[in-house]
C-alpha cells in the first residue's frame, strides 16, 4: 500500500514500449484462450453429459453430479456463472440440514 504514483512516458520511452507489448501480448493471449474454449467446450459437454447418465440414481455421486451438470449448464447460457447463482444453485442440491425437534444433547 502506498501513494498513488502517475507516471509520464514520452512516446520513444522504451519502458512504456514494453509495457504495451506486454499488454498486447497478454490481450493475444486471453483471446487465443477464449477462442479455443468457445470451440472446444460443446464437445466436452456432450462427454460430460453421457458419463453422467452413467452414474447410477441414488448413489452417493449423485447431487454432484447434478450440481456439476447445472453449474455447466448455467456457464453455456451465460459465458460466466455470477456468484449469486452458486449458492442458489449449490443448495438445491445440497439443502441445509433442517434441526430435528426431538434431538437433544445432554
């Protein structure tokens, strides 16, 4: 933590050149990644789904698979998953545990 700094380049200034190369570099790089998940994401979708169906209803396995198949597929409609619809979506498959009126501890 300090002060804030503002900093002045003039255009020969070499540390400002490898800034932007560095930030040109890192904007390639970003959408190289996002171009490579947009084309592969639909297949590894359809794997997922077909080694869910696979898992047998009512095994322990279950409400995670469930969940991960929800979380992915609120990711494809969305592009991103915002925070809010975690929970939202984590607790209908893993509800709170309800307290047991008749349970009591000594």
């Amino acid at each position: 933590m300090g002060l804030p700094i503002q900093m002045w380049h003039s255009p020969n200034c070499p540390q400002w050149t490898i800034m932007q190369i560095g930030w040109e570099a890192s904007s390639q790089r970003i959408r190289e990644q996002d171009e490579w998940a947009r084309g592969v994401f639909p297949a590894v979708r359809w794997r997922m789904r077909q080694a869910a169906a696979k898992v047998p209803p009512g095994t322990a396995a279950q409400p995670f698979v469930d969940a991960l198949c929800e979380l992915v597929q609120e990711q494809t409609g969305h592009g991103y998953i915002p925070l809010h619809r975690w929970p939202q979506i984590l607790e209908r498959h893993f509800p709170p545990e309800l307290p047991d009126p008749g349970h009591t501890t000594a």
